[in-house]
C-alpha cells in the first residue's frame, strides 16, 4: 500500500470513527437514562439512592467526577484518602441526583446531535421537559472503562465545577482531610 492510499483510507475512515464513536456515546446515555428510569419506577422515594447506586456506577464515571471535584490538590491525596474522597463524593451525587427523582414520573427527553470538543470525549446535549420545567442538559461522556457521564451540565453550570469551588476552598483551608471532613459532613446530613 503506497503513502498516498494509506493517507486516503485514514482520511475516508477517521469521520467514520468518530461518527461511530458520537452513535455509541450517545446510545450508551440512552441506555443509562432508561436503566435509571425503570429502577426509579420500581422504588420509592426511601429505597431510590440505594436502587440507584448499582446502576450509577456502572455508568458514571465517579473516579473522574471526584478527581476533578477536587482539583490539583487531588494529587496530594493518598491513594487511600483518594479512595475514601471517591465514595464520599459519590454518595453525595447519588444522594443528590435521586432527590430530584418523583418515582413514576418520567422527563419528556430529546437527545439532540452529540459532539466530540475532544478525543475520548463526546458531549450529548438534551432537551429536558421534567414536571413543567423545561432544561438544557449536557452530558459529557468520556472513555473511561466505556463511554461513562464524567460531568452533567445542567442550564449552562457544571456540576463539577460547582462542587470543585466549594471542595478547593476546603482543600485550601486544610489539604486532603478539610474535602474528606467536608465530604462526609454533607453525606451525614439527614436527607
């Protein structure tokens, strides 16, 4: 095969990866919101964080989620304070996230053209109509073990970026133990 021919297979095939890779991100979301939904159906507003928990992380990415929560200071963790962090933190969202949840009632959801802003990274943005209210949501999905939700932009705010200016103040205030304290004082308070 000449130079010439490889170069034009890698041009024809590039769009083609990534126009498989934007399908797939995308039907990956579609699959979690229904797995999401149906758990949802079947629970009630008690049991929906821990029914959700299973399916949440299987399609979220909390590891990067916290990671990125926390900021640069994330690399002065241990691994075992990292560890801790991490479950913390995704209790936290899954707490949060099901909280938003009226078990059977379901958003009307329009899933509109995903893009890629990055390699291993898709962005799917949506159309959300939930109990009257109508919002945009992005999801940003990154190759991670699978496409996985690595942050949720909710009506232009990212849910990383709001937890990462209150979780930097508290790694600033006093390293790795002020975010873990911080962490589980919001997981302690009652629902």
């Amino acid at each position: 095969m000449t130079l010439r021919s490889l170069l034009t297979l890698l041009m024809v095939a590039s769009p083609l990866t990534l126009s498989a890779q934007l399908a797939e991100a995308q039907t990956r979301l579609k699959t979690a919101v229904n797995e999401v939904l149906a758990v949802a159906d079947r629970s009630t507003r008690g049991t929906l964080a821990e029914s959700l928990r299973p399916v949440l992380q299987r399609q979220v990415s909390f590891e990067t989620m916290t990671k990125r929560a926390v900021g640069p200071g994330w690399r002065q963790f241990t691994p075992v304070q990292q560890k801790q962090a991490t479950q913390l933190f995704t209790t936290l969202i899954i707490r949060s996230y099901s909280n938003k949840f009226t078990p059977g009632e379901h958003p009307a959801i329009t899933y509109l053209n995903p893009v890629s802003p990055a390699a291993g990274r898709v962005d799917v943005p949506t159309s959300m109509v939930y109990k009257g209210s109508q919002y945009t949501v992005i999801y940003r999905m990154e190759q991670v073990e699978g496409w996985r939700i690595a942050d949720v932009v909710i009506e232009g705010v990212s849910l990383i970026a709001n937890y990462r200016s209150q979780l930097d103040a508290q790694f600033k205030k006093g390293g790795a133990n002020a975010v873990i304290s911080s962490l589980t004082q919001s997981v302690s308070r009652p629902q």
